[in-house]
C-alpha cells in the first residue's frame, strides 16, 4: 500500500465523520474503515475518474464520487496533499488529452456536416437563384448556344426535321417557348430537350415508334421537361460551384458561358424518378389538349421497354428516361378518368407521320 494516511470519512449516512485510513496509486483512492491491521476491515475504492479535489480554507475536500455523497477532508499542510494534488493534475491533463481527442473528432465531424451543408445550400441555392435571374426569353438565347455547340458534328437529316417540325407545329405544345424540333441521323434510339424549346430526335427512335400518337408523347415528354425547365435546372445544379460568383455578381454572361460548356451532359442526362413521373403526367395532358388519348404516353414506354433486347441502341434512351414498371403503372392510372373518352383521329398528324416513315 502506498501513501496510507488518516483523514475523516464522511460516508453520507451519518453527520460527522469517521476516522479511515487513505491509501492512494496511480489508479485511485482507497478507503479503509478500520485498523490498520485488521484483515476484515471494510476497504472501498474510488478511480480518479470519478474524483474531485476543491480547497476551502485550510481543508482539502476530496469528493469521492460524482453525487459527492462520500467524501474525505484533511489539512492542506498534511505531507501528503501535494502528492495527492498531483494525482488529481495528472488525471487533468489525462481528461484534457481525451477531451482533445474527442474535440478532433468533432471537429472533423463538424467540417463534414459543414461541407455536407455548404453543398446542399450551393446545389440548391445556386440552382434556384440561376432560374430566377434566367428569364424564359434569355433561355431561349442560351438553349440556342447551346444547341449550335451541341450540333457541330452531328448529321442532321433537313428533310425530316422539317416533317416533324411540321408534326409539332400542328400541335400546342408550349406557351412560353418556341419548339424547335431536329432530327439528327443517327441508329441510337435518343432524344433530349435542350432548354428554351429545342429538342433533337435521334432518327433510331422514330424507327423504333409506330404510330402518330406515340411520336406526339415523345414530343410531349420533352416538351414538359422543357415547360418546367428540368433540364437547366440539372444543369445549373451540376455546374452550381462554378456558378456561384456568377449568380452572386448577377453576371447573365458568366451563367451563359458555364452552362454551354456543361451542355453535352443532355444527350446522357439522368432525372430522378419524380422528374420523369412529372414530365410523363405532364406530357399526358398534353396530349389530352391536342385529342389525343394519353394511353399513348404508356403505350411508347411500352413499345422501348419491350424492344430494348432486340434493338441495343435503345439502352441509352432507356437509361436516361427508364421506362420502368411503375412509369407505366403511372401512366395507366393517369388514363383512367378518360376511359370512355373519345378522341378522333388527326389526319394532319397521320399524313405527316406516313411521311416521316
């Protein structure tokens, strides 16, 4: 036993204290009620962890336990109390190091969640400021770069695009943009809207289709996506920590030049499920306003997802707009009300559509 000294014990049960023997270690404090050699004396033991040493006066108090219940008290000359005192300091610096410890892990804890929110504010702050200042008529400027950028390379079929530009233009598609509709020769079943109102149809896909009605739910598709402005919104959230000085500077030239260079993500650019739900019921009533039935809309998504293993090219299109089980399921639901509706046939969309096959 190290250190054994006499003190008063307060044991919290009676009012005065009892006299103990104190021994202490590099662990704790041990009480001993009793004499010193009796072998069947009560011997209780208190880590530092759990003990605190204050001064009042000429006393040194030493609480030896959290609730201070027991406690133990002795002179500050006692030839023992600066040694005890620095058991006490040891197990300070002890407690500091962990606590240090511990605050580097909070830390870095914290700058991840402070990352973790810095990003959420910049992808979608920066994105809703980037609409705002964006007004419709100079998305149409931009979509317009952006669409003579994407072009360069492609082989564009004139004829075509001027049949289906006729096709949309016998359709009301858009109040606020004007539809520019391309047709790009090329065996990969694609099509994406550009923002401000172009869309490119891919020539693999119109071959994929058979009939009118499917042609006009593509196009209202990717007239919705278009309307409600998914496609800039992607954009503007995938470039958003370029963009930031821009928006913050009101600078229309610096948002132009960002967004065509992340233009060439449209070809391949993935929407969330909700955005794809959105632009199919959006598309649908669409195509109810130009009579025709929205049942179209299914029988498309269909027609791809049942063709996809014979025809490879599809994939892209199904990757980037999957025509999923639940899309479908959607669409079936949405057509319900218009069951016993009934809608006549367009002669116009029929002979541009013979045309265009």
């Amino acid at each position: 036993m190290d250190n054994i000294q006499q003190v008063d014990f307060f044991d919290g049960l009676q009012a005065g204290p009892k006299l103990a023997l104190m021994y202490f270690n590099a662990e704790g404090i041990s009480i001993q009620l009793g004499a010193y050699w009796d072998k069947e004396a009560t011997v209780l033991f208190f880590p530092y962890k759990q003990c605190n040493i204050q001064q009042t006066g000429n006393k040194l108090f030493v609480f030896l336990n959290k609730n201070a219940t027991n406690y133990i008290s002795f002179s500050v000359d006692a030839n023992f109390a600066d040694d005890l005192k620095q058991k006490f300091n040891q197990k300070d610096q002890s407690f500091a190091g962990s606590l240090l410890k511990m605050n580097v892990f909070s830390l870095l804890l914290m700058v991840v969640v402070l990352l973790a929110g810095v990003y959420w504010g910049i992808s979608t702050i920066v994105p809703w400021a980037g609409l705002k200042l964006i007004k419709p008529s100079t998305e149409t400027e931009l979509g317009e770069k952006m669409y003579q950028s994407m072009m360069q390379g492609e082989t564009i079929d004139h004829h075509k695009t001027k049949l289906l530009q006729e096709f949309a233009r016998s359709m009301q598609l858009s109040k606020t943009y004007p539809i520019k509709l391309t047709v790009v020769i090329n065996k990969e079943v694609n099509a994406y809207a550009i923002p401000g109102g172009n869309i490119v149809v891919y020539s693999g896909i119109l071959k994929a289709m058979k009939s009118p009605d499917e042609l006009a739910a593509l196009l209202g598709h990717e007239t919705a996506h278009i309307n409600d402005r998914h496609s800039l919104r992607s954009i503007l959230r995938s470039a958003a920590t370029g963009l930031i000085v821009s928006v913050v500077l009101n600078d229309i030239s610096g948002i132009f030049s960002i967004v065509v260079e992340n233009a060439e993500g449209l070809r391949t650019m993935h929407f969330s499920r909700g955005i794809e739900k959105s632009a199919d019921e959006e598309g649908m009533k669409i195509l109810v306003k130009n009579n025709i039935h929205p049942l179209a809309m299914k029988r498309l998504m269909e027609r791809l997802k049942e063709n996809s293993p014979e025809m490879p090219e599809i994939l892209s299109f199904m990757q980037s707009h999957p025509a999923t089980d639940e899309r479908i399921k959607h669409a079936n639901e949405f057509a319900v009300p218009y069951k016993n509706s009934s809608f006549a046939p367009n002669p116009v969309l029929d002979s541009i559509w013979t045309a265009l096959k």
